[in-house]
C-alpha cells in the first residue's frame, strides 16, 4: 500500500487547461509535469523541465490537483517514468476517481504503468535525434486503450513513421495513431496532404494550446 505522505516526486508544475493533444484533446485537464528527462529531443518545448521543480509528497499533489475543477489529469514531462514515484503516483490518481493519461517518450518500459492509465507513447522519429531511444519492446504490450504519438519534422519523418506504423500494425493494436507536424517547423497542411494521398490511418493533430496561446509554459 503506497504511502501518500511519504512517497514523494520532484515536480515542475501543476496546472490547468484545456488538453492540446491526443484523444482528450480540447477536454479541461489539470497536468502533472515532472522534472527531469534522459532525453535531448531536438525539437523539446519543455526544456525547462529538465531541472529544478519541487519535491512534494504523494498527498501533496493529489490536494492541488483537486483544487482544480477537471476530471481528467495529465501526466507528463519530461520524462515522468524516468521518476520511479511515477507509478504510485498514477495508481493513487487513478484512485481518486480521475481519468488519467500519461505523456511518455518511446525510452521507457511501460508495463508496469496502472491498466486503467491511457499510456500516450512518444516515438522518438530520426528527426528528434533520439531515434535510437525508442523502446519497442513497448509495442507489444500497448492496448487499444493506449495510444502512440509520432511528432513529424520533414518527409524522412513522415516515411519511416508510415513504415513503423505498418511494420508493428499500430492502427489494430492501439486506441489511436497519431501523427503531428513539429511545431513551426513542417507546415501542418503539409503533412495532412501526405496523410491524405496515403489513406493512412491515423488521426492528424495539431497542438491546440500553442494556437490559443503560443509556445509558453503552464497553458
């Protein structure tokens, strides 16, 4: 049984917002951000992560989290598996009643995470420079309640994300495929124009939260 006064994380922020990415996207969430990340992705938007944070308790958390009105909550990074309180951290959430989902890279192994947790897996393309991260031991424990992000950069990205995509059958295997073009830096008509002349399926999606509020921390 965890103890949720003595377990405990170093945390960067909580906060709330509407969710940018993925299935729940557009759904007010309180995010769970972790400090620390193993990986040095070229196109990171959470390099501010790496370090700092504060050290709060299991109990601690779960109090702020619930000062917010949203039941669904977001655990992210970073990497937050690189924390090993990560897990208590999700089954204790988990238990308070909330929808929870998990933002992780490709770099982890994620069999241990709470089944009732939708693990969002991050697969690291040649483009991000950690390619060599991805775990793919993780694909075949993913369910169709999981779901995988490819962040795409340029059309080398976009062609080996379509081959992972048919070489692990992805679309029968998990809830969602997602494919989303790296922030300013593949235009997004683009890459719904490739998606398109393919018939892929996979969900194309864009990050919500820079549109309504630009590339800032904490929205």
């Amino acid at each position: 049984m965890t103890s949720l006064s003595k377990e405990s994380l170093r945390i960067s922020e909580i906060f709330y917002s509407l969710q940018g990415e993925a299935r729940e996207c557009g759904l007010p969430t309180v995010f769970v951000r972790l400090t620390g990340c193993p990986l040095r992705c070229t196109y990171c938007d959470s390099e501010y992560a790496f370090y700092g944070g504060e050290r709060m308790t299991l109990e601690q958390i779960l109090q702020q989290v619930q000062s917010y009105p949203a039941r669904y909550v977001c655990v992210t990074g970073g990497e937050p598996l690189a924390q090993p309180n990560c897990l208590p951290l999700l089954e204790a959430l988990c238990d308070a009643g909330y929808s929870v989902s998990l933002e992780t890279s490709g770099a982890m192994p994620v069999e241990n995470v709470d089944p009732r947790v939708s693990r969002v897996v991050d697969l690291k393309t040649p483009a991000s420079g950690e390619q060599h991260r991805n775990r793919m031991e993780n694909m075949q424990v993913l369910t169709r309640r999981d779901q995988i992000k490819f962040v795409i950069c340029d059309r080398s990205d976009y062609d080996w994300a379509r081959f992972t995509l048919d070489q692990y059958r992805l679309p029968e295997r998990v809830g969602e495929v997602l494919f989303s073009p790296s922030y300013e830096q593949l235009p997004a008509r683009q890459l719904a124009e490739w998606i398109l002349q393919d018939g892929l399926p996979v969900r194309m999606q864009m990050q919500l939260h820079k549109l309504l509020w630009g590339d800032i921390p904490g929205v």
